[in-house]
C-alpha cells in the first residue's frame, strides 16, 4: 500500500503575472520551486487564496532570484495580478516512509521573498541557480 502526502508547497505566492496566449502552466523562479524540491513540469495543485479557485497544472521554471509567479494559458483566466496562491505537489508513500515523512515548506510575502522555510525530510538536491535562500541563511 501506498499514501499520498504533501511533499512540497510554496504558500502565500503573490502572482506577478497572467498569460492567456502562453500554452499552459505555472511559471515559478525555478530558485524557490528547487528549494522545496517541485521539478520542472511535475503537476501541481494551485489554490489561490483571494477568489477560491483551485487547478491543477504543471510547473515551469522562471528566471531565478526574480519572485516570478505567473499564470499561464487557461489558468490565467483563475486569478490576477496581486493575488496570493498555494502551490502544492504530492508523493506516494509507503506506510514507513510516510510515518516519518516531512514536507518542504516555504512561505512567501507580498513580494515573494521568503518568510519562512521548512526543510522537509532532508535539505534540497537540486542545484539552485544564483545566490540560494539557504546561502544567505547560512551567513545570518
């Protein structure tokens, strides 16, 4: 048997950008989308906070160290400049492993820059482009 967890969610995102002419998904700085470990074009669960809409899409990688939060194609017409969204992606689990399983966590303000970070069950293996979050942590 297997259960579906959180494994990763970037919570209060401002969205900085609509395209309804791109062809579809999520564009997200690929600095935060690493840091909670969501890969490129791994499906997401967006619920935006301001209207209550709720989709599901797919999560590209934006310029990083910028913020961007953009919705594109269909997703567009769900939400505006402004609003604040969660972004969620889910893992299957065995039993063991979800007994000890923590999910990825970071918290944005109203421009992006984080609040907050939960490391999860272990820190980010993905190389993050720039200047990483964790890097200027460390020096504080």
């Amino acid at each position: 048997m297997e259960l579906t967890l959180l494994k990763s969610k970037i919570h209060r995102a401002a969205v900085t950008g609509a395209s309804v002419d791109y062809e579809g998904s999520l564009t997200i700085s690929s600095d935060l989308a690493q840091l909670v470990g969501l890969l490129e074009y791994e499906k997401i669960l967006v619920g935006n906070l301001t209207n209550g809409e709720r989709f599901e899409t797919y999560a590209i990688y934006g310029e990083p160290e910028r913020g961007i939060i953009e919705l594109n194609g269909a997703t567009a017409h769900l939400g505006k400049i402004g609003d604040r969204i969660t972004i969620m992606n889910f893992a299957r689990y065995t039993p063991e492993e979800a007994a000890v399983h923590q999910p990825r966590i970071v918290v944005l303000d109203e421009k992006n820059e984080i609040v907050r970070y939960e490391e999860g069950d272990s820190t980010p293996t993905f190389q993050i482009v720039g200047e990483s979050y964790l890097a200027r942590r460390s020096r504080s």
